[in-house]
C-alpha cells in the first residue's frame, strides 16, 4: 500500500471506489469528480459525494462571509 510516492490517500480511495463498483449493482458516481457511491450515499448526500458537499457547503459559507 504505502510504498513511499506520497499517494496512499489515493490509493485507499482508488480501493475504496473499486470495492463499491463491484459491491453493489445500484452504485452511481459523483456528478462532480466521478467517485463511484453506493446508493445509501448516493440519497442520503443528495448525488454528491461527502468531499464534494463539504466543499461546496464551505463555498457557500465563505461566500456570505465576505
């Protein structure tokens, strides 16, 4: 896993997203950056993935902010 390049977080993701397509037959990837979701991710996020929400929600909050 870790062999030193810097990319382990990728890597676990990569595995992460490997394991989700060939778990379920109903997963559906992030309009955003393609990271397959299962389908109780899929509803409970509201089609994003947990990343890509927290990011636009810390947009939103910025925007208002300034």
């Amino acid at each position: 896993m870790d062999d030193g390049d810097g990319s382990f977080m990728m890597e676990l993701q990569a595995k992460q997203i490997a394991q989700n397509a060939t778990r379920y037959n109903a997963s559906a990837p992030c309009p955003t950056c393609g990271v397959i979701m299962n389908p109780v991710e899929f509803i409970s996020n509201r089609g994003h993935c947990l990343s890509c929400l927290t990011q636009t929600k810390a947009a939103r909050v910025k925007g208002r902010m300034a």
